[in-house]
C-alpha cells in the first residue's frame, strides 16, 4: 500500500515491545511496555507558510529512526501492519 502523508505529517513504524526482560523473565501481554521507537515509513511534502506560500522542508526522511512522545499520532492499520500517523512536532530526537 503506498501511502503520502499530508503536510507536515509523518507515517511511523512503531518498534516491536519487548517479550522479555534483559534477565530473561518473559513479559505477559498485559506488562508490555509501548515502545515510543519507531522507523518513518513516509513523509508529506512539508507545512505551507501562510506569509509566503512556500512549503518548509520537514527536518526528518524516510528511513530515520525516531523517538517521539507517549501519546503521539494516530494508530491505523493497513494490511496486517499497525502504523502511526503524526504531526512533525510529536518526534523528540533521530536516533543515529
């Protein structure tokens, strides 16, 4: 399915959670914790400056793992897969 965000919004791929602790206890459904990590699936074409008309380039592409806030987005499911819709605004930081 492709998709094109609007604007200044991003389609993020949220990371798996975690089935297990780093000591080896395995996680019921109920104690995963939501990864606010994920991988930008897709960007729209940037916000449009009211004063000038022009389109301001989003700071993030395809490909670029991020980190974004607690609550971010949108959840829509397209074909099997979950995915986030977000405004530019909800993403903290790029992980390198």
């Amino acid at each position: 399915v492709n998709i094109r965000p609007l604007h200044d919004k991003i389609l993020v791929r949220r990371d798996e959670a975690e089935t297990k602790t780093s000591s080896g206890i395995y996680l019921p459904e109920t104690g995963k914790e939501r990864p606010k990590t994920g991988t930008i699936h897709a960007v729209g074409d940037g916000a449009l400056n009211t004063d000038t008309g022009v389109r301001i380039p989003l700071s993030v592409k395809k490909g670029d793992r991020v980190i974004f806030t607690s609550y971010a987005g949108t959840e829509v499911k397209l074909d099997g897969e979950e995915l986030l819709i977000m405004s530019e605004d909800d993403i903290l930081a790029v992980i390198d």
